[in-house]
C-alpha cells in the first residue's frame, strides 16, 4: 500500500524507512469508532480491507455521513492539524469490519512539511474529499428524498452487478442522510409502482429505467 501511493517515488530512502517503520497495522470492528473531533489526529488513514464512514453529528443526534472510504483509499482529514487551513468537526467510525494502515501525524507532519509531493498529496486529497462533501450538501438541500433514494439505490445495483440489495432501511437512512420511518414510506411507494420489491433486509431492483428517471428528477 505505501509503494502505491503516488508520492512514494519521490521520498528519500530514509523518509520511505520512516514511513514503513512507522505506518501500523490497526483492526476495528464494524460500527467502532476510529476518531472525532475532540480527540488528537490520529494521522493518514490508509484503508486496507473493509469501510470507514467520516460523518458530523446534527445538534439533534442526527448522524449525517459525508464520504465512505473503502479498500486501497487514503484520507488525510484526521491529520487536519497539519492542514491547518482546515476546522473540520467530524467523526469516523468503521463502516465494515476494517484493517488500516495509520501513519502517525508526527510522521505524516515531518514528511509534509520536507516533501513538496507530500504535501500535493494532502491537498489534493483533501480536495476530493471536500468536494464529496459539497455533493452531499447539494443533495440534501436541492434534492428530494425520492431522487436521493433512487440514485442510492442505482449506485448499489451498478458497484455490485447484482440487482438485490442486502441493508436494512435503516442502514440505507444513515447512508442517504433521512430517517428510517421516511425512507420506509419511500421504498414502499418504489415497490407499488412496481420499482422494486422488498424482504426482510434487502431490496430487489425490477426497474432500473424507471428508478433512473426518478434519480435524474428533482421531483416525481
């Protein structure tokens, strides 16, 4: 995983021993929490097998997720106090069952700060993940939940190849930012226009047109 990271050429054989002695294995179960704002940065998260889930928590206790990292994915924001343009509240819990590789912010900070290609990295990575949180955003404020719902559910169907969908509403209301009660009412409506059908924790896509016309609306 080091060696495929797009800077890793350019480090001096002594910044690449430092990273390799330095980068920990770490295994957290799905649903435990890896990291939030309160606590020090934990360092450059290197996702080896398995999810995370970075999100912020409403005033009300309501959890809104902002990005997923999944298998040979990098994120930076928990070293922000080395970016220190960003004030970013957020929390990260493991998604799956997760092994990852952390380099240590002391490290991760020295190598930033010697190696222009690190700190290239960082930004542009950073960038990316700023900029799937504005697509949240965008979503939550300018689409319905209908076409939210129908997009997730495409997005499903298309990252796996198989049209039945193994969550709970209640995962899938975590997943797109709603309620589990709000995201039932939906999936009850898809499955009487014939959209989809339903059993105990999964979903079956029919009609995958039909949930494309839906998801490229801004209403029904």
């Amino acid at each position: 995983m080091l060696e495929n990271l797009p800077f890793w050429p350019h480090l001096t054989g002594g910044q690449q021993q430092s990273l390799i002695r330095s980068a920990g294995l770490r295994e957290y179960r799905k649903g435990q929490q890896l990291y939030n704002s309160s606590d020090e940065c934990l360092g450059m998260i290197m996702v080896e097998s398995g999810a995370i889930r970075t999100y912020i928590v409403s005033p009300e206790g309501r959890e809104i997720t902002l990005f997923k990292l999944g298998k040979g994915e990098s994120c930076v924001l928990s070293v922000a106090c080395v970016l220190s343009e960003i004030r970013f509240e957020t929390q990260i819990m493991a998604a799956e069952d997760a092994r990852l590789r952390i380099v240590p912010t002391v490290v991760f900070d020295r190598l930033f700060r010697e190696n222009v290609f690190v700190r290239e990295f960082a930004y542009e990575t950073a960038t990316r993940r700023f900029s799937a949180v504005m697509h949240v955003m965008q979503q939550m404020i300018f689409a319905g939940l209908d076409q939210r719902l129908a997009g997730f559910l495409l997005e499903q169907y298309e990252e796996s190849g198989s049209p039945e969908i193994v969550m709970t509403q209640e995962e899938i209301a975590g997943e797109i930012n709603s309620a589990r009660e709000v995201v039932a009412r939906s999936v009850r409506q898809f499955a009487r226009d014939g959209l989809v059908s339903t059993g105990r924790g999964r979903i079956r896509i029919l009609d995958p047109h039909g949930l494309q016309e839906l998801a490229e609306n801004q209403t029904r």
